[in-house]
C-alpha cells in the first residue's frame, strides 16, 4: 500500500476512497502545515494532495523524499506548486480544471452586479440600523444591460462568465494569450481584441488569466489608466495579477468607478486602502465554494492520485 498525505481537509467522501485502498496521512485541518512538522507529515508519502494554502517548493520536496510521485492540487491554478521543481525529480503535478468553472463565473458576475449596482453597501446601511427611506437618488447605481463587458482571459471560466453576461443584454469582448474558436466567438456574438483596446472599450473588466511571471500585475497602473473612469473592475483569477497599490491609487483619484474582487495581492491580507471603500465590494476567495464543486475538486484530485499509484496516467496533469 502507498502512503498518501492529505494536507488539508476535504469534503464529501474523497479520504475514505483513499483508505479504501492505500495508507493515508490525512490532516484535519484547514491551515497550512507549519514548516517544523512537514518532515514527520511528509517523509516516505508517494502521494500527495494539497490546496492553495500549502507551497509545493524545494523544502516541501525535499521534506516528502525521492517516493514522491505526485502532488495533486485541489484547484485549477498552481502557482503554489513549483512545478520545475517537481517535473527535475519526476514528480506529477495535477490540477482540478472543469469542475469549477460554473461556480467561479457565478461569483465572477455575481461581483459584476454587486459593485454596478451597489448591492454591498446597500447591505451595509440596513444591517447598520441607519435611516433610510425610498429615494429616486437613494444608491443609485449602474445598469449593465447595453454595456461592454471585457473577458481578460477568454478560457473556461471567463467564456462562462461571458454566457451570463450576455444573458442580462451585456456585449463581450475577448482578449487573452489563446483565440476561442469561431463557434464560441459567434455564440458570444463577440468581439476578439487587443488587451489596450478591451480596456479602453470595456465598462467592465473581467479577469480571468492565470497567475505567471507574465501576468503578474498584468492590470498595473498604465492598465488601468486606459480604462474609462466610468468602469468597473473584477477579479476572480488570482491576485497579484491586479496591482492593489495602483487599483487604490485609481480610486482614489476618480479613475475608476469601482472594482470586486475575490482575490487578492497577498492573502489573506487585503490592502488597507480597500477596506474602507463603499466602491469596493470584498470576498474572501470564495469563487469555487459551493459544496457541490468543492467535493468534486476534492474527487478530481483524489482521482489522479489513484490513477497515478494504480500504474496509469493522471487525468488531469499539469504542463
């Protein structure tokens, strides 16, 4: 029997498949591994499954020891996987595309509508216990129907979000590294552009582009100045893909209208000059948190350990 290392916990049924039928190290508990007790979690494992919250670098590597054939990410980014260093040791890395993608879009427009149409604040003044009475200027906000909405990043999720835009009378506007195929692009009844022309043609900028040396701080202050100051910004990807310091500076300034963000620059810290900000609506990474599709980002991962142990090919590897 291989051993297997569950870092963090998962929902549904994904650890006792495991011990169904290999000896697991299973850690209940949903923060990271502090350093000194990796070598005792870690050392023999042949497998392991990881979440965000854990980085897959040369310690973390050196801690499992050369049985280590696969780390299984319960997500779809791995930036905290050192992936060369996995692959120099003959290491596996897999991810858990697809699963996710309906529930992140649906927190990707769900921001959409929260900032345009100030929702969070909203909130807020009745939860606060202020007066309030119906107003024709009481918060007003932005529609969206008949505007731009700019997909950064036009892969699984950012099509998905696109969908929905469409359906609440949204046009798209697509730019990103890959060009969807024609079909999809006719669907959207959308517009494939430039990375400056969908900033400065977008009343809403959604990213969706995976965190790398090339797109960190993608949306950086010369970004954002090309958007209009009547735009909105929203961010389900990874953090420092956006540059929160400029991002403030924006605000601040009038450049922008607003921005939701899901994630952010340096988790689980937020920049403080977004914490005060009714034009800002704040969740905390919470774009694949349904139980529905956490469970089976856990399963995904559980099954490429299985495959990998059993002999075979993951489903769904890395690079």
């Amino acid at each position: 029997m291989a051993g297997v290392v569950v870092t963090s916990r998962l929902p549904g049924n994904a650890v006792e498949r495991l011990r169904e039928v290999h000896e697991v190290r299973y850690r209940d508990d949903d923060a990271p591994v502090p350093p000194a007790e990796l070598p005792v979690l870690l050392a023999g494992a042949e497998a392991v499954v990881v979440t965000l919250g854990h980085r897959v670098d040369t310690a973390f590597l050196d801690a499992a020891g050369p049985s280590l054939k696969v780390v299984a990410n319960v997500a779809v980014g791995y930036d905290n996987v050192d992936v060369e260093a996995c692959r120099s040791r003959g290491v596996l890395v897999t991810n858990t595309p697809g699963v996710l993608t309906d529930a992140t879009a649906d927190i990707a427009f769900a921001l959409v509508l929260m900032v345009t149409r100030r929702l969070a604040e909203a909130e807020r003044e009745v939860r606060g216990g202020a007066p309030w009475e119906f107003g024709l200027f009481h918060l007003l906000g932005t529609s969206v129907q008949g505007k731009a909405i700019g997909i950064l990043g036009p892969g699984a999720i950012g099509l998905a979000t696109a969908r929905r835009a469409r359906a609440f009378g949204m046009t798209v506007l697509l730019s990103g590294r890959s060009r969807p195929s024609a079909d999809v692009v006719g669907e959207l009844e959308a517009e494939v552009v430039g990375f400056e022309e969908l900033l400065e043609r977008s009343d809403v900028v959604s990213v969706h582009v995976p965190l790398s040396p090339a797109t960190r701080h993608l949306v950086d202050a010369g970004a954002l100045a090309r958007m209009r100051p009547s735009a909105f910004l929203v961010n389900t990807a990874r953090g420092p893909v956006v540059d929160e310091a400029a991002l403030v500076a924006a605000l601040e300034a009038g450049r922008l209208a607003g921005a939701g963000l899901d994630v952010f620059e340096d988790e689980p810290r937020v920049h403080p000059g977004l914490l005060g900000r009714d034009d800002v609506v704040l969740l905390p990474h919470i774009g694949s948190a349904t139980v529905e599709t956490r469970t089976a980002m856990a399963d995904l991962a559980v099954d490429n350990v299985l495959a990998v142990l059993d002999g075979g090919v993951p489903l769904t590897p890395v690079g």
